[in-house]
C-alpha cells in the first residue's frame, strides 16, 4: 500500500531535513516520484489541490434535439401511438 500525497511530502521533506546533501534526484528515485514532485514537496509541505476534470461530451448529445422532439410529440399522441425505450430507433433522414 503506497503513501497518501501528503504522507510522501511528508517523508521526502523528513529525509531532506536529516540529510541536506541529498538531492532532488536520489528522493525522486527512492520514492519513484517525478523530480517535480520533490520540488513541490520541498518548497511546500500541503500538496496542491487536484484540478477538476473537464466534462466531457456524452454519446448522447447530438441525438437529444430529436429525441426532445419525439417526446414533446408523445405528449399529444394517443396512448399505443406513444414512444418507448424499445420502440425509438433513429431514422436515417435525422
């Protein structure tokens, strides 16, 4: 079981304050870290935040106009003339 982020800053700074002449690159080997990741460790002991991911387009998204108004039709349409899960195929001319 590996080390949280801040379990890691933790220990890099750790072994550079009881060592100084150690470098960036001996902890970045000895932890299997980046050497930019040393650096952060050192020049801060809370680890940055992570970045929100970016949403992401779903398969979805350009049949969803025509779906909208298949169902807004629906809402007038007799009952055995209404749309279900099973009964909505995509037609070529959308």
């Amino acid at each position: 079981m590996g080390l949280s982020r801040t379990q890691l800053f933790a220990a890099i700074r750790r072994d550079k304050r009881l060592d100084p002449e150690v470098s960036q690159r001996a902890l970045a080997e000895k932890y299997g870290v980046h050497r930019r990741t040393v650096r952060q460790a050192l020049l801060s002991a809370v680890p940055p935040p992570r970045k929100k991911p970016t949403p992401r387009a779903t398969i979805l998204d350009p049949a969803k106009p025509w779906i909208d108004e298949m169902l807004r039709e629906d809402a007038t349409a007799p009952r055995k003339q209404k749309h279900t899960a099973r009964r909505i195929q995509p037609s070529a001319d959308r």
